[in-house]
C-alpha cells in the first residue's frame, strides 16, 4: 500500500481564499475516491513545511524553491477553468 | 396600530440582544435561502459559521488572559503605556458580520456593484464576498457614532463604490507584477493605500540618491523568513513582552507559548467561519455570473491575499514586522500593542509595493507614515471597535478590561475618515476634500504607469 498524498493549501493569510480552494479540491478528490490528506498554511510558512507535502495548490505566486509540484488554485476561485485545474491536481496525485 | 409598531420594536431588540453566536447563523442561514440554497445545505453552513464565531472567540479570550497582565505589568514597571489589544483583522470581522448592518451591507454593495456594472463605471465584478465585510465595518462604526441605520448604509456604499474605482485603477499593474490576468483586488485593507503608494513613489522619483536604491527579495527572505510564520511572530512576541514585564524564566516561556498557540490556532478559527460562508459566496458568484454572462471584458474582484506571494510584497511585510513593533514602542501617543495584525503586514504593504513598482525600498520608506497613522488611529478608534464587539456579545472582561483594537484594520486611515465624517467633523470634512484633491492629483500625475497600454499605442 502506497502512503497517504499530502496536499498542501497555501495563500495570503492561510484563511480566506485557500479555505474555498480547499473545500472545492478536497469534494472533488473523495468523489473520485481518492485517499488524502489536506492542511492550511500562510505563503510565509512555506519555506519551513512545504517540503513534507507531495502537491501544494497556491492561490498566490510562491516565491520559494519546494520539492513538491505547484498548482494555482485560481481558476478554481474565479470558476474559469476549474474543471481542468481539478483534472490537473488529480493527475498528480495518481502518480 | 401602536401595539403592532411596539410588538415589531421589541422584536427586533429582542433579536438583536440574541448576539453574535445566535444571530449570525440565523442572517446566513434566511440569506443562504434568499439565493436559493437547500435549506438542509443552508442550516449546515449557518452552525459551521456559529461555531467558528465560538472558535474565534474563545481564542480571542485565551488571548486577553495573557497578554491583558502582560501588558499592565509593563506599563508598572517600563512606564510604557500600550493598553490596547491588537486582535487582528480576523475577530474584527467576525465581529462585523454580527453587527445588526452586515446581512444589509452585503446586498447593499451587490446592488452597488450591479449598478456600476451596468452604467459601465467599473469593470470589476466582486465576487469576494468575505470582504464585503470591509465596507460593512465603515457602516457599522458610523451606525454606532451617529445611530442612523441609513447613514450607516450610506457609508458602506461610499466604501464599496470607492474601493471598486481603486480596484479598476490597481488593476494593470496587478495583473502585471502578481501574474492575474482578468483579475482586480477589490480588497480595502490594501486599495486604500494604492494612491498613497502611487505619490509617495513618484516623489521619492524625484530625491536623487534616494531613487537609485534597490533590495533584493531572496535575500531579505533568507534574513527575515522566521517572521513569515505567525506562530514564530507569536513566540517572538511573547518572549519580548515577557522580558519587557520582567517575568521570570517560567513566565517568559509561558506567555511566549501562549502567545504562537494564539497566533496559529485563530486563523484555523476564523476558518470554520469562513467555511460556513461558502455556500453563500457560491450563490453570490452565480447570481452575478448569470447577470453578467459575458465576463471577457470584465475583472473578477478576488481577495487580495492572492497577490501577497510576489516576493516583493512578501520581503516588503517581513521588513515591516520589526518596524512595526519598534513604531508601537517610539511613536507618541500610541496605545495599541500590536499582536494578531503583525501577520498581515504584507497585505497591508502589497499594494504600495505594486505601486513602487515591486521596489522594496521605497515600499517600505513610504509604508513606515502609514504605519504610524495606524497606530495612531486604532488607537483612538479602540473604545468605539471595543463598543461594536460588546454589542454584538463579546464580555469586555475577557482581556482584562482592555480595550481592544485591530492594529491594521482598525487603523485604516479611510474608515476612519468616513466615520469621522459622519460624526460631523467638520476638520475632517476638510480633510476628505483635500484627500480627494490629491487623489485626483496623483491620478493625472501618474498617468502613465497605470496606463501601460495607453503608453504603446
């Protein structure tokens, strides 16, 4: 059995925009049954967890290097392009 | 007919004496309804917001219990006098939307910015309707100063219609340095300070010497990273006020740990809150969706936290951590410590960083007056937010007595401004016409770098 993805949700203030995000990304993840596990930060607390996560979806640029794949939630916030950005994330995570 | 008009009065006063914990969730849940959401779906997010507002205000209590003692044994033993807790702009809000204006401010600014859209005096449709609170805060301090329900709308109104043009005119360089195509930043807390940001920097343009200085962002993240995390800010903070009160080892310790427990567990508070509100937040961006079904032309007004990861902006508020708390220390006449806001310097700051031109130096040299004015004016503004939170049903007791604030969000200068106003100051009168001038001013001045299309053609 292959370890638990680790998906981190990161913006401004680790509050408002990364919880939307979040709550979109985590429905559309347990509807296709995949098996995960999510948590919040501030883009200023990257620098010293990003490397424990295996995705970090960012609704704000990430100025840091991190081991992990980023992906902008914006779409996801605006709702142009959503669909595609969740297709993108769940391709990533099936690896 | 008396009796009905009797009977309609005491509940209504019977509705609002409920608080916050009782009343927000009923407000979210008939809006949830209004925009056509399953009232089992609607019920769900009206508890998840009642409980975040429990979370938030536990913590916020945890928070008084500490720093309240802390702060009194500083002012016995430096002479220092920094009485008033700074919050953040989290319970503020939290405290907004329980105040009797909210559930109106919020479809108040939706017509607002409807009608805008529609005579085409903006391009910016908000869908960011947690920020909505903003241009509620500024109904709900004037509702409070001139008990005019109607004056209160009318200046969430001017709030929101100011806000939105700043967006529109932020919008270019947005999209230019924070890589957000199609997107504006309708978000008071930093729009407000895009016109000052916009002077301050054509002036410093001009200072030789001082227009050729540069900073590097990676490094200053290297140098300064550890107060990109609010529990570091926190602990930091805590072992500070410690040594200030002349605790012993035990203590230090104690109220530094307390303090990164505050710092770190609030934001996972105003979460919950922000969870029960999505449902509500969908139906709006729907509703405005289908009104606006052709959004090419169109930006789409975010949160302003989706810009803060430009490095500059981030290198910018870790340079302003420190500052901020020396200001607190050195500038007369301030009483506000500031703790929770500390963590939102880079949204207080990105806008100004924007206007620089991402150059950090000048960011943060023309940052440091608006600084000051914060202070200066969460201050005085403390016993009114300190009024607003016990109507709503939070126990003054909790911070000791205190008088409580938000450092950035309680100090917005342009809040301030509309509520004093209102109030019928007539200095202040004075003062909005002058702002308008130089607004107005700094548009014609600075034309150019807001306009880089206009520059090609």
């Amino acid at each position: 059995m292959s370890k638990k993805k680790r998906i981190l949700f990161v913006c401004a203030t680790g509050i408002a925009t990364s919880t939307v995000v979040e709550e979109k990304v985590c429905n559309y993840l347990r509807s296709q049954g995949i098996d995960f596990e999510a948590d919040q930060r501030n883009v200023g607390s990257v620098p010293s967890i990003g490397n424990d996560f295996d995705l970090i979806v960012a609704t704000t640029q990430i100025p840091y290097e991190v081991n992990a794949p980023v992906i902008s939630g914006l779409s996801i916030l605006t709702g142009l392009g959503a669909d595609e950005t969740l297709q993108k994330i769940k391709d990533i995570l099936a690896k | 007919m008396e009796g009905i008009y009797k009977g309609l009065y005491d509940f209504v006063q019977y509705f609002l004496g409920l608080g916050a914990i009782v009343m927000l969730p009923i407000v979210i849940f008939v809006l949830a309804l209004c925009f056509r959401i399953k009232p089992s779906k609607a019920f769900r997010s009206a508890l998840t917001v009642g409980i975040g507002f429990v979370g938030v205000f536990t913590i916020f209590s945890l928070m008084g219990d500490q720093v309240g003692p802390a702060a009194k044994a500083i002012v016995t033993r430096t002479g220092l006098n920094l009485p008033d807790v700074d919050l953040g702009w989290a319970p503020l809000s939290a405290i907004t939307w329980g105040s009797v204006i909210a559930p109106f401010a919020i479809v108040l600014t939706l017509i607002v910015n409807l009608v805008m859209l529609a005579f085409k005096w903006t391009k910016t449709v908000d869908i960011d309707i947690w920020n909505y609170w903003h241009f509620a805060f500024a109904g709900a301090l004037v509702y409070i100063a001139t008990g005019n329900f109607f004056l209160g709308l009318l200046a969430t109104g001017i709030a929101a219609v100011v806000i939105i043009k700043i967006a529109d005119w932020c919008a270019p360089l947005t999209q230019k340095y924070c890589n957000l195509p199609g997107i504006s930043l309708p978000t008071l807390s930093s729009a407000v300070f895009f016109p000052i940001g916009l002077l301050g920097n054509w002036i410093l343009d001009k200072i030789p010497g001082l227009n050729k200085l540069q900073a590097d962002p990676v490094h200053i993240q290297k140098r300064f990273g550890i107060f990109g995390e609010p529990m570091m800010i926190g602990f930091i903070l805590g072992v500070l006020l410690g040594l200030l009160a002349g605790y012993d080892f035990k203590g230090i310790l104690t109220l530094a740990i307390y303090l990164a427990a505050v710092m770190y567990i609030l934001p996972r508070m105003v979460r919950i809150l922000m969870d029960g509100l999505i449902p509500v937040s969908d139906g709006v961006k729907d509703f405005m969706a289908k009104r606006f079904p052709d959004r090419k032309d169109f930006y789409i007004g975010l949160d302003i936290a989706v810009a803060v990861g430009n490095p500059a902006i981030i290198a910018t508020g870790l340079l302003l951590t420190p500052i901020s708390i020396l200001l607190a220390f050195i500038v007369p006449g301030n009483e506000t410590l500031p703790v929770a806001d500390l963590s939102n310097l880079a949204v207080f700051c990105s806008m100004i960083v924007v206007a620089c031109n991402q150059n950090i130096v000048r960011a943060v040299i023309i940052s440091i007056p608006c600084l000051i004015g914060d202070l200066l004016i969460c201050s005085a503004a403390s016993p009114l937010i300190t009024q607003l939170a016990t109507t709503v049903g939070y126990d003054i007791s909790a911070a000791g007595g205190s008088n409580i604030t938000a450092f950035l969000d309680g100090g917005n200068p342009f809040r301030y401004l509309i509520y004093q106003v209102f109030s019928g100051n007539v200095v202040a009168v004075v003062i909005a016409v002058v702002v308008a001038v130089l607004v107005f001013l700094t548009y014609k001045l600075t034309y150019k770098q807001t306009h880089p299309e206009a520059v090609e053609n």
